[in-house]
C-alpha cells in the first residue's frame, strides 16, 4: 500500500526554498485571545544570526579546504613532516 499525500510534499518544499533572511518566528504571549499588540508579544528574527552562522561556516569551510590542499601538496613533495610527540599526544588523548 502506498500512501501519497501531496500537500506535505508541498508544504516542505515552499519552506525549503525560503531564503534564511524571510524565515521569522513570532509568538504570541498574549493569554487573553484577544488581539495582540507589541507589548503582548514576543518576537524572534533568525535571519540575521543564520546568516552570521552561515558566513562562519563557510570561512571555516575555505580555511580547512586551504589547510588540506597545503598539506597535499607538501605530502607530495615530500615536506611533510609531522610533529610525532604532539601527534603521539593527541591520539593518547592527554
């Protein structure tokens, strides 16, 4: 039996293809169901930190790219040496 229920499909595709900058959270604190005014209400922006974490990301990205790329190149030729006491160190776990 297969079950096929397009209306998720779609509900999950249209979030994805969100930009981090339009995806917001608001919640209302007010308990009395009336309307909320901007006293009664709390509110979240995410798009500013994601893209902080985002751009972090991808720095740290390029950096370890860069590292191993260096370290390639000096295996090949043959440079490479590495620290064997911090090495012996770091997989002793001390």
């Amino acid at each position: 039996m297969r079950v096929e229920d397009h209306s998720l499909t779609d509900q999950l595709s249209s979030s994805a293809t969100r930009t981090p900058e339009s995806q917001r959270i608001q919640v209302d604190t007010n308990s009395s169901g009336g309307s909320s005014s901007a006293s009664g209400a709390d509110r979240v922006d995410l798009s500013s930190i994601t893209g902080r974490i985002s751009q972090a990301m991808q720095t740290v990205a390029a950096q370890s790219a860069q590292r191993v790329s260096q370290l390639r190149q000096d295996f090949q030729a043959g440079r490479y040496r590495p620290d064997v006491p911090q090495l012996a160190s770091a997989l002793a776990g001390s």
